[in-house]
C-alpha cells in the first residue's frame, strides 16, 4: 500500500475512534422515557420472527423496523432464548418485559446496554459512509473535519447514544440525498442511485416522516432539469422520471425486503403505518384514539407559530459555534474565490433543503413535536456550519497550512466540549447565549426521565433498600433499572380530582415518593399535589445543570395533614 492509500486508511481509523469514544462511555449509567418500550417492542418483533408470524411485525406510524432490528440483534447476542419460552406478545405499556427478564435471571439494563452499543456501532459505519460521500463534493480534510464537526453536535450526540430512531433516520436521509446527488451531477454510477434507494427505504422504515426527504431529492431534480435544459426539455424531463421511477423501485423494495410484515400482510403494515401517520398529522392522534380516519376533520396546524416554535427550539439546542458557522456558511456563495466555492456549490443548498424539508413539516403537522424529531435538520446545519467554518478558516489563514489544521482542531475539540459539559446527558445541551439572555430560564425541555437514575442510585443505599416501594413517575427503565427495591408507577390521572382515594392509597402503600419535579413542576395539574408535599423536608433532590430534577420523600415522615390535602 502506498503512502495515500495509508493515509487514507489512517483517516477512517481515527475517524472511527473520534466517533466512538464519546458515545460509548457510560452507556448503560442511565434510562430514558422511551427506551424500555421500544426493548418491549423489539422483544416482540424478535418473538414474532421466532414464530415465523411476521405479520405481528408492526408499530403503528413509525415502523421503527430499523430499531427493532437492532433489538432483535440485541436479543440474539444476551437472551436468544426469548424467541422459543412461550410467553407470547407481552404488552409494552403494561411494562411486562422487565420482571420477564428478571424472573429468567435477566438484566433488562444490560439488554438495553447491548441494544444500545450496536446502534452506536451502526451509527459509526453510517458517519463513515457519509464521510466517504462527502468527498465527491470537497477534499478529504474537508470532509473530515465536516463529520467530526456534525458528530460532536450536543444535541446530535446525546440522541446517537440513546435508543431511539432519529440519529438513524437523518444519517439514512442524508447519505440519500447525497448518493443521489452524485449520481445527477458528479458520476453516473448506478451504484449510487442504488444506494441512495435503499438508504431512503430503511430510512422510512426507521420513521415515516422520513418522507421529507422527498424534498431535496425533488429540488435536486429541478436543479439538474434547469442546467441541461438546453439538451431539450421533454427529453431531459423523461429521463430525470426514469431516473426517479428507479430510485422509488428502490425504495419500495428494500422496504419490503427489510420488513418481515411486507412479506406477508402488506395491507396491514401500510394501514397501520400511514393511517397512524395521517391521523397523528391532520387529527393531532393516533387511531386508536381518533377512531378513524376522517378526511373532514383534517386541518393543518399554526404553521407560522409552529415554524417560529421550531426555529427557537433549534437555535436553543445548537452551539454559538454552529450559528456562527451558518452565517459563515451563508457567505459562501459570494466569495471571489471560485476555485474555493466550486466543490460546495450544490453541498450549500442540499444541507439547506434537507433542515428546511424537516422543519416544515413539523411546522403543518398535528400533534407533539418533540425537538429530536428534527434531528435531520439539526445534522444537515451542522455539516452546512462545518462547512463554514473550514472555509472562513482557509480564507483567514491561506498561507499558514499549519496553523489552519490546528485552529480546526480547537473548533472541534470546543464543538466537543460543549456537550461533554452534559455528560452523559448531552442531549439536555442549552446555548448559553439565549440561556444568559433569559430564555428558557424555568425549564428549557420536556425532561426524559434523565436523573432519575440517580435518585435510584441514593434510594439503593438505604437499609433494607430490597424489600422498600417507591412511588416514582417515569419509573420504569429510567428509575427501576437501577433501584433494587419495587417501583410503581405515578399515574397522571390521579391528580384530575375524582381519584385522590386512589393516590392516597398509592402513597400510603408505599415507602418513598419519588416527585419528577422537572416535569410535575412545570405542569400546572400537578400543582396541588405538589403544594401538599411541600411542608415536608425531601430526603434527597437531584439537581442538574441548574435545574431541579428529582425530589424524594420518605412517606414515613408525612404528617396526618399532607394526607389529608392529597384527599381533598
């Protein structure tokens, strides 16, 4: 091997350790809200393909496939055996999976600990693909330093490390709209449009709103339409259909062909992925809330409040770094140096489509919009931000080679630094510019069970911590995981005024509560619940990142009166 192809191997080697090391650590110290269902779920899938009955295979609108493979390999890895026991389909709200595993000696933590790690390897190979894809547009220090940069986003970081499906589905969005990029305009190799088919397939196997991507691969199609118009219209436009008929083939067989349930009951799994879908979009629920579908009761939300919803919450989650690189970014059009521009001409208006195609989307959409939903938007401005940032650095230092590879490195390693002050919680990251101009001074998220983890840690020091209850909300996975005793769930009905005979009980059946003060702080039904506890003295709070998280009281130090206000 020569010395380039050394080099070359080199960079994905570091490139591999960069992405892992911050991802890996601590893996299995905490739970969040979502994760112990999507183990129940992915228990089902693997049970279902144990059965060969596929057609179980489903999860209402978002397949979340991707995920559930992922589990699956988890399964296959730390309990193989779940497939042949028996137990059938357990219920994933009714947290059934958990003393499952525990009453066959295993650890519901470790399977999500192992889920976890192969996502995180799964995520690394992706950003390796990317890297590789990102070459046809700029050199290769260029796209390095463009994946290292993206990859150390806080936000980004902290959800590539869960669980989840977002850090999956914008890195399949991404290298499909890139793939598909270098086939119409850099080379035509069918291999790209190939991978850009089926990347677009397992992204919208990881999550159906995955269809946004139709957005960029449509403004490339213009793009490519408008620069060879000149061949002639009606031809350049037949072939650009064929070209689009192919990469949809594609899509439709490589989602059929990584979907066990597609095999089998195809109307199902459309029903219950696209019907969810459109009832969640338009009827702000799911079906088996709204019923049905009903075109009549279809309405489209406050897009503009929404859009300027999102646009603060995307300003909130992003470093001063990122901004700064946008704006730099921005700049890049209309720069005299045509032999620096040219190579990021068509890489500016795919990153700016991609965020813009996700963030008008949830902009129409009914329903929650959570902040991870975007995480597309979030990778494509931080690759536009990188790109920036690498060429205002070129600008600035242009004789000094040295010089600009080390300032590079400082914005990395501050781009890296900003999260790893929300270790290991990075996706709990806040600018500290809006954050020191008063903005999100009370709470700055919708909390995800994070530190609840470490109430359960304290609680588990205690004497005879095995044989004590805690009334914990959020408990399952998030609390339960790592508190020896029993967890009980905090139901939210039970504050509504017609069930306090019910929360009375509760408490009283139980040694600690555990009040998730970041959430039912926050939450004005919560408040009188909130008021009556607090006469008494916590035995422990969690604090993180300023913020009041947990809050415990030993129920043995309630006073007759806290009773008394919690029945009325």
């Amino acid at each position: 091997m020569n010395r380039k192809g050394r080099v070359k191997v080199l960079a994905y080697i570091l490139l591999i350790l960069v992405l892992l090391a911050p991802r890996i650590a601590a893996l299995d110290s905490f739970s969040t809200l979502d994760e112990p269902y999507w183990l129940s779920m992915g228990a089902n899938f693997y049970y279902a393909l144990g059965q060969r009955e596929f057609q179980n295979t489903v999860y209402e609108y978002q397949p979340a496939v991707t995920t559930m493979w992922i589990v699956t390999a988890a399964m296959l890895v730390y309990f193989p055996e779940y497939r042949g026991m028996g137990q059938g389909y357990l219920d994933m709200e009714k947290a059934l999976l958990d003393p499952f595993m525990l009453e066959h000696g295993k650890d519901p933590l470790q399977l999500l600990y192992t889920a976890r790690l192969i996502q995180v390897i799964v995520i690394c190979l992706l950003f390796l693909v990317l890297y590789y894809l990102l070459q046809y547009f700029v050199p290769a220090i260029t796209a390095f330093f463009l994946v290292v940069f993206a990859s150390f986003d806080p936000f980004f970081l902290g959800q590539s490390r869960l669980l989840d499906h977002e850090a999956m589905l914008s890195l399949f969005v991404l290298l499909s709209v890139l793939a598909f990029a270098i086939f119409l305009f850099q080379k035509r190799s069918y291999a790209f449009l190939l991978l850009s088919g089926i990347a677009a397939g397992l992204a919208q196997l990881t999550k159906s709103s995955a269809i946004a991507i139709l957005g960029p691969i449509g403004i490339l199609l213009l793009i490519q339409l408008f620069q060879e118009r000149q061949n002639g219209f009606i031809k350049v436009l037949g072939n650009l259909i064929k070209v689009f008929a192919i990469w949809l083939v594609v899509l439709i067989f490589s989602y059929i062909l990584f979907w066990p349930g597609m095999w089998v009951a195809p109307g199902k799994m459309f029903y219950e992925v696209y019907g969810n879908a459109f009832s969640y979009a338009f009827e702000g629920a799911r079906l088996k809330v709204t019923g049905e579908l009903d075109a009549s009761q279809f309405r489209l939300s406050n897009s503009w409040a929404e859009m300027r919803s999102i646009i603060q919450i995307i300003l909130w989650r992003t470093t001063p770094l990122t901004w700064l690189g946008i704006l730099a970014g921005f700049a890049l059009p209309f720069t005299r140096d045509r032999d620096l521009v040219r190579p990021y001409r068509l890489l500016i208006p795919l990153t700016l489509a991609t965020a813009i195609s996700f963030i008008l989307m949830f902009s129409l959409a009914q329903g929650r919009n959570s902040p991870h939903y975007l995480l597309a938007s979030y990778l494509a401005l931080n690759i536009l931000a990188g790109l920036g940032w690498f060429h205002l650095i070129h600008w600035i230092l242009q004789r000094k080679p040295v010089i600009q590879y080390a300032t590079l490195l400082v914005l990395a390693l501050l781009q890296a630094g900003s999260a790893l002050s929300f270790y290991p919680y990075y996706y709990t990251y806040g600018n500290p510019i809006l954050y020191r101009l008063g903005e999100y001074n009370k709470f700055p998220q919708f909390p995800y069970g994070e530190g609840l983890e470490l109430a359960a840690q304290q609680l588990a020091r205690e004497p005879d911590a095995k044989d004590s209850i805690a009334l914990v909300y959020f408990y399952r996975g998030c609390f339960s995981y790592f508190y020896p005793g029993q967890s009980i769930g905090f139901r939210p009905f039970w504050v509504d005024g017609q069930h306090a005979e019910d929360l009375v009980h509760a408490v009283r059946s139980s040694d600690y509560v555990v009040v998730y003060y970041a959430l039912q702080g926050n939450l004005d039904k919560y408040a009188g619940f909130i008021k009556a506890l607090s006469t008494v003295k916590p035995v422990h709070e969690v604090w993180l990142n300023g913020y009041r998280y947990v809050v415990v009281y030993k129920v043995d130090d309630f006073p007759v009166t806290v009773f008394d206000a919690l029945a009325h």
